[in-house]
C-alpha cells in the first residue's frame, strides 16, 4: 500500500525521488521521506504527513547525492510519525531501507535482535529488517538479502542502500509489487507504473523472491537462489499524460470523464471480429462441465462480482455466487474442478484477493482474474486473465476501473451464456449492441454533471444516508455507497429496498437523504412502493431512473433520469451518475478527494 521509489544515475537524485513519490501519493500519504548516499554517508530525511510537508523540510538542505531511495507511508505498524516514517536504518546506519507490507513475524525476530544487542528507534516492522542486513552482511548484500529472505514471514518489497556502496541500490520482493526501468540519466525502482511513465517507456517487472541490483548504467537480476538472471522489459502503452492531472481539479474527476474511451478500448480488446473473448479458448471448453461461478474482490470491485454475478446467473442458468475476499480466503464455500472462481482486481496486488486465489488453486478450482495490470501477482498465477484498459487510476477512489471491469464481466456473462447454450445467437448479438453503446450513454451522463451537482445538496449538512434498491439496483446501491463514505465521509449504508419494513427503517429520521435505485422494469412498482415508504417517514429522496419510467415519475421533486439501456446494464450508467454525486458532494465539504483520510489505492497487506 505504500509507495517506493529509487534513483540513481547522472543527475541529482532527489528532484527524480519527490516527483516520484507524487506518483505515488495515492497508495499512502499519512508520511514520507528520502535517503540519499552523500560524502559516503547516508542521509535521510523524513516527515509526517504530506509529500508537500517533506519538500517543505528539503527545502533548506542542499542535498547533491546522485543515489537515493524514497518512500510515502500508509501506516500499518507504529503512528504515522516523524519518527516511524520511513527510511529506516539499522543500527550502526550501515543499512537504509524502504518497504511495503507487512512482516508477520517481527515481534520474535525483533526479540532476538535485541537480545543480540541490537536497538530500536521506531516501532515499525521494517527497521527489524534493517538490523537483519547488519546481522547477515558479511560484504555481500545479495548473500545478506538471501538470508533475511528465509526468514521473513509476511510481505514485502524492499529498496536497499548499503554505505559500502553508495552508488547502487537493491530491491527485492515477496507478495507485493517492485519494478524497475531504465532511460539515458539512470535507473529506477517503483512500487507503480505512475512513477516510472516520465522516464521509460519499458519497465521490468520482478517475480518472486527475485532481486535486482541497479546502478546509473545497467541493472542486473538475481533469482531466488542468488543466480544472475535474464529478464525481458515490458512496454508501458501509456501516454505520459495518463499520470497527470491536466486541466481537471482532481483525478477522479478526470478519471470520470475518461470512462466513455476506457469502455469502449476495453469493449474493443475483449471482442475479435464475432469471437469474444479468444484469448479464453481453453476456459471455454469448460463452460459445460461448471456447477458454479464464485465472482470473488475487495470494495468496488466487489460490488462488480455481485452485479456480474446477478447477469451471469440469469443468463447463464447457473449457481452464482459474490463474496468478499477476505471472508472467500476463511470461508469454507465448496470449491472443485467444476467450480470456476473469477478473481477482481485493479492492481493485481490485492492481498485478501491473492490469498483467495491461491486458496481456489488448491481447491482445484478453476481460476480467471479481471486485471487491469498486466503480469501483476493475481494475473501470473491465474490460469486465465482478462485485462481492462483503465490505464493508471489515481484517485484512490475507484471510478474507470470499477466500470471497466463491470463491461468485462457483463461480455463475460454474454459469452458465457451463449457457450453454454443458454442463449441464441441473436440473443446474445443483441446484447451485445447494446453493450457497445454504453461508452456513449456514460458520455451523456457525465454531460448532466451540473444536474449532479444540483442533487449533491441533497447531502447538505448531513452525516448519515441510505441508498436502496432491488436485484441490480441493489448491487449499484452498494457501489454508490461505498463511494459516497470513501471521499465524502458521510455514514451511508446500502440495503435492500425490500428488507426496510424489517428492522432498518426504524434508523430513518426526518430529512435523511434517500437516494433511490430504480431501474429493473419488473420491480419498478416495488421500488416505488418503498419511496412512499421513506418518504412518509420524513426522507428527502433522490431517484435514479431510465429516461422510459419518466410518466411515472412525475409528482416527485428529485429524479436523474438514465439513458434507457437493458436492466442487465443499468448498474454502470447508474454508477457513472453518483461517481459524479459523490464527487461533488466531497467538494462542497472541503474532503481531500483523491486521498481520502485513512485510505490507499492497492491493498497489498492483509
């Protein structure tokens, strides 16, 4: 969840670390700090909070080093202070490192250093791996990282310098993402595309317990075993920009607007001429032989499973089912070779998602992953994948990704059907156009954002609401939910329309925003029935609506209407309308939008 970036090479290296770590400021932002190899020393300087409030401490130090490492903290082991901040060194200061994860078994290993005679500044995981490099180094770093390898137990990516070599740096990981690049002024380590796109179009990517040495003309890789190995670059496909706010406010609202060209180039790659999906050939000669499909994610990308679910469900006459990774990796749901588990994940690094996969493959089941960056950890050890084309999502706040990946899982959900024989071939052609014009109906949407802007009042001066709807609805009652506390901080909950005469209606107080899904034509009158509901009860209601249940809408005050799509469909222009909601009801509340307190983008610990 944190960032790390590392440099050296011809030029200075701290400009390259803090521009890189604002690359990186979405996967923690609590601290920060940097440590450069200067005059054959190690200097490091660190800070709580903001990258802003590290370049505010830099700006008095005249700092020449060419090599240096740097790091944006989510706090997981110690306060968010100065002093837990990374860099962290070892005792004698031999050591400087940054790391991202977890360290599951620090407290004995932290023990036994002490009672070695080893000291502690923070109480942090990380310096335990620093004293364990001192421990180890005998003159070889790569032997040192061996050795602590084998003992660490958890995650972790970790840059390394080491004042015997002032010019070099060393990285390694197990279970969270490290890459590395290279262009005319140095080489690089990031734990994220985002910091390397200014400088390299080619990025190599390291596998498990692998090492890679970089130095201001080459990089070099070593396997588990400590061999040199070969590695082969992979080219980022993103224009420079893609990591750059431009005109817009925020990233998220930028990455709103993007969604109309993210659906269609994902819509693109996913189909060939009247074959969708063609990279699937080998999955789909299982179609008929699966009893179940387990659509299994973390947050929003949770909320896509439980959508993709209902439509795989209805059209492909079979058993699914939508869980949380977290509860999948504990859970005891009977899993087999008949069972297909469909794993969602922007990064590819999700940490509950990963164990749950690895949990399936166990299980024998069979394993697709909805990715959106290719050779991540969920993607090499899935047995199929299908990436998304979101490109680099900032805003720690989903927006593109979640659509992209619901507009995969629906053409999933159509191909599957249609495989299966569960649907005609015209069934699914028709379908499929309408699919294909969703990219242009988000387009409209986000054309009313003004009208979103107007319904964001309805969130004035509160701190509590309810989203509510039926089958699909409910599933975008969820996503919307979840987006109005991340950015927002408003205690909303999604439930079922149905279940409100059950118990949840008696938290309903006058005035409390109600925003309400209602886009199945079938359960449009139950839904309506549970607005009079609310609305008897002293709610200030929203509804989001298709554009055709307009003539029975007409007495109430607050309704968005939607492009009229298939009800399948509804739940992406519906998510579309409270991103843009959402957006700028955190606005009005001054939130931090693209880095909401206590949160980060990719989840790599548990």
């Amino acid at each position: 969840m944190c960032g790390i970036i590392g440099y050296t090479g011809r030029n200075k290296a701290v400009p390259y670390l803090i521009r890189g770590l604002e690359h990186l400021e979405y996967r923690g932002y609590d601290s920060s700090g940097i440590a450069v190899s200067e005059n054959g020393e190690i200097i490091t300087v660190k800070t709580s909070g903001r990258i802003k409030e590290l370049k505010n401490k830099l700006s008095g130090i005249e700092l020449r080093a060419k090599c240096g490492i740097g790091h944006t903290r989510w706090a997981t082991h110690g306060e968010p202070d100065d002093i837990n901040s990374h860099p962290h060194s070892s005792m004698s200061g031999l050591f400087t490192i940054v790391h991202n994860g977890i360290i599951e078994n620090y407290l004995p290993l932290k023990k036994e250093l002490i009672s070695e005679g080893f000291t502690f500044k923070s109480s942090t995981d990380t310096e335990v791996i620093a004293n364990l490099l001192e421990k180890y180094y005998e003159g070889d770093v790569l032997s040192a990282v061996k050795k602590c390898r084998n003992i660490l137990e958890g995650s972790y990516a970790i840059c390394i310098l080491c004042k015997d070599f002032p010019d070099v740096i060393f990285g390694t990981r197990k279970g969270s993402p490290l890459l590395c690049g290279k262009d005319r002024q140095g080489s690089f380590f990031s734990s994220d595309i985002p910091a390397l796109i200014p400088y390299t179009e080619n990025i190599f990517t390291l596998g498990e317990n692998e090492t890679a040495v970089i130095e201001k003309e080459k990089i070099c890789f070593y396997d588990s075993e400590g061999k040199k190995a070969e590695k082969t670059s992979e080219k980022i496909e993103l224009p420079r920009q893609s990591a750059e706010k431009g005109d817009f406010p925020h990233f998220m609202l930028k990455e709103i607007f993007e969604q109309p060209r993210v659906l269609k180039e994902t819509l693109d790659s996913l189909i060939s001429g009247e074959e969708l999906f063609p990279e699937l050939s080998e999955l789909k000669k299982s179609f008929f032989a699966l009893q179940k499909i387990c659509f299994v994610g973390c947050g929003s990308a949770y909320h896509a499973g439980l959508a993709a679910g209902i439509l795989t469900q209805k059209l492909g006459n079979i058993t699914c089912i939508a869980e949380t990774a977290s509860e999948f990796r504990y859970g005891n749901i009977p899993l087999d070779s008949k069972t297909l588990c469909i794993f969602i994940s922007q990064s590819g690094e999700t940490a509950d998602t990963l164990a749950a996969l690895l949990k399936a493959k166990e299980k024998k089941a069979k394993t697709l992953s909805v990715i959106n960056v290719p050779e991540s950890s969920i993607a090499r050890e899935s047995d199929s994948v299908i990436y998304t084309k979101a490109g680099p999502e900032i805003a720690v706040a989903t927006t593109k990704a979640y659509t992209a990946q619901l507009i995969s899982l629906y053409l999933f959900a159509l191909c599957f059907a249609h495989e299966r024989w569960q649907i005609k071939r015209s069934e699914r052609d028709l379908l499929l156009r309408e699919l294909r014009t969703l990219p242009e109906k988000v387009r409209k949407i986000i054309g009313q954002k003004d009208k979103a802007e107007l319904f964001s009042t309805l969130f004035d001066g509160k701190n509590e609401g309810w989203f509510i709807g039926r089958g699909n609805d409910f599933a975008a009652a969820m996503e919307g939910s979840l987006k109005m506390k991340e950015i927002s901080y408003i205690n909303t909950g999604a439930y079922p329309a149905g279940e409100l005469k059950h118990g949840t209606i008696s938290l309903l107080d006058k005035g409390t925003p109600v925003v309400t899904l209602c886009c199945e034509e079938r359960l449009f009158p139950k839904t309506f029935a549970n607005i009079k509901e609310v609305k008897a009860r002293g709610a200030k209601v929203l509804i989001l609506a298709k554009e055709s249940f307009a003539p029975s809408l007409t007495d109430e005050e607050n309704v968005f209407l939607l492009p009229d799509t298939a009800d399948e469909f509804a739940c992406l222009l519906q998510a579309v309308a409270l991103q843009l909601i959402s957006y700028y009801t955190a606005e009005k509340r001054g939130c931090d939008i693209d880095k909401p307190k206590n949160l980060a983008k990719s989840v790599t610990v548990e």
